[in-house]
C-alpha cells in the first residue's frame, strides 16, 4: 500500500489514499500526512473502515484526543467520539423551529473553550443519498486579502466567546462547566506556520471586547459576507468512508443542509487539543 497525497483544489485541501487507519500507521506516512494536512489544512482519508477503538487511535498521528462539550451525543463507551445523527440531534428552538445540527453559519469549533481544538476530524458512517455536503473556507487566504489597514484594525479586536443557549445537546451540568466566557483574538496566528486567520465563531460570538453584542454580530456577518468569496472555498462532497480532518486555526466551515434530515445522517466527530489562541 503506497500513500499518495493529491491537491483537492488549486487553494488548499489534500486527498490521502493508500493508507489504512485501522492498521498501525507507517511513521514515514504518518510524518508525511501530518505535513500535509499542515500545509493544505484539510484532508480527506479515502476509504476508511474503522471501528472506534481504531478511530481514536489512528487519530493520535496528529494529536490528542479532546473532551467536546456535547454531552448528550458522545458515545458512552468512547466518549472522545461524538455521535452527530441528523435524525436525533436536531434542537427544537423555543420558536418551535427545528435546527438541524450542523446548521449553523460558517465557524470554527469551540470556541467557548480557553484551549479550543487544534483540530476536528469528521468520519462518515452514513451519508444521505444527496445533499450533506461540508464546506471549507480558507480565513488564512481572506485575512491576506485584506489591505494593511483593515488587518491592523481587525488585529486589535478580541472576541468574547460563550456556549449557546438554544442547544439541546448540552446538558446542565456540561453547560456550568463550558459555560464561562472566553476571550480569544479576532485574528489568530497558527503556531507552526506563523500566518495570520479571521478566527470566530459567530453563533458562540457574545460581542468583541469592548463592543455591544447586536454591534458586534453585525461587524462579523458584514465582514464574513465580503471575504467568503468562492476563490477560499472548498466544498467536500462526502464519499463513503471518507474520514476528512481539518485545522481549526486556519479555517472555518459550515454544514450544508440540503438533505432529508430524517434519513440520517451520521457522523463520527472528534476534537483534537489545541493552544490558547494568540
Ligand atoms: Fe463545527
């Protein structure tokens, strides 16, 4: 089995086979994935099949395993796994809306944590027949984009991050623990490669420092609005076993919801430790 490694698009993204994360992986390719996915910030493992022991142990090729705050959906015997099923984490808003998970706008991951995860790995253990897909959007490449100015400007501004109130796949007891405010830098520097990202959360966004929070949520939706431009995105359309792993200090992504919620669709997620953002 030969690992190869090929470019998902013409910005960044990698595609990995000839590798089996169910076996012991060679260093040589665990080295060469690592750098990789260091590199092009998202990988795709095709054509995985793996148990959760396995899961949680291959993963150890780019780092440790993370405590998530969704309580009610992680996996009693492997709870580093949370168990993302369309037909039964749904929140029902108290506007009587259903709010399929996943849903949200584009953001990274946790950010209601002082060390949010480095990382988050997706495995696809049941895709809908169409419709499902990911996306990726490159905040590195839109935060390059913008003119000196405007990313001093946006530099100086810290963002207060707090759990929402509206899920319901925390529970109290997760929700006291999570629960305290974190402030993080708007723009974030990845510890390896030194560049520069947009780093928010707009659903786990309370305010910036110093702001009113309905000032605060319309900067960043303004802002997302003009640097998501398609030139930074990739949008994953899953295969079956698909494992796809990405860095959350250097992107953001969002789940497309255009699929029956009620055929399911499952996804095995685990978070990867991270730093306190600087
Ligand atoms: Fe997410």
């Amino acid at each position: 089995m030969t690992l190869n490694l090929t470019p998902l698009s013409g910005g960044f993204g990698v595609e990995a086979t000839g590798v089996d994360l169910s076996r012991p992986v060679p260093e040589a390719d665990a080295a060469a994935m690592r750098d990789a996915l260091r590199d092009r910030l998202v990988m795709v493992i095709r054509d995985q099949e793996l148990d959760p022991d396995r899961y949680v142990e291959s993963m150890k090729i780019f780092g440790d395993p993370m405590r998530q705050h969704l309580s009610k959906l992680l996996m009693p015997e492997h709870p580093e796994i949370a168990v993302l099923d369309s037909r039964v984490a749904n929140t029902t808003r108290d506007d009587g809306k259903v709010m399929p998970i996943g849903s949200r706008d584009w953001h990274t991951d946790h950010t209601n944590h002082p060390r949010p995860p480095k990382m988050t790995v997706l495995y696809a253990v049941k895709l809908p027949a169409r419709g499902g897909d990911t996306g990726f959007a490159n905040m590195q490449a839109a935060y390059a984009k913008l003119d000196a100015a405007e990313q001093a400007e946006l530099a100086t501004m810290k963002t207060v991050n707090s759990i929402e109130q509206d899920v319901g796949y925390v529970d109290d007891a997760a929700r006291a623990e999570f629960g305290a405010a974190q402030v993080h830098p708007f723009i974030r520097t990845h510890p390896e490669t030194g560049k520069k990202a947009i780093y928010v959360h707009p659903g786990k966004l309370a305010r910036f420092d110093g702001w009113e929070p309905d000032a605060s949520r319309s900067f960043v939706n303004a802002l997302l609005d003009r640097v998501l431009t398609p030139d930074v995105v990739y949008r994953h359309k899953w295969r079956p076993g698909d494992l796809v792993i990405w860095d959350n200090r250097a992107l953001l992504h969002v789940a497309h919801t255009d699929y029956d919620h009620t055929e399911g669709r499952i996804m095995h997620r685990m978070c990867l430790e991270g730093d306190v953002p600087v």
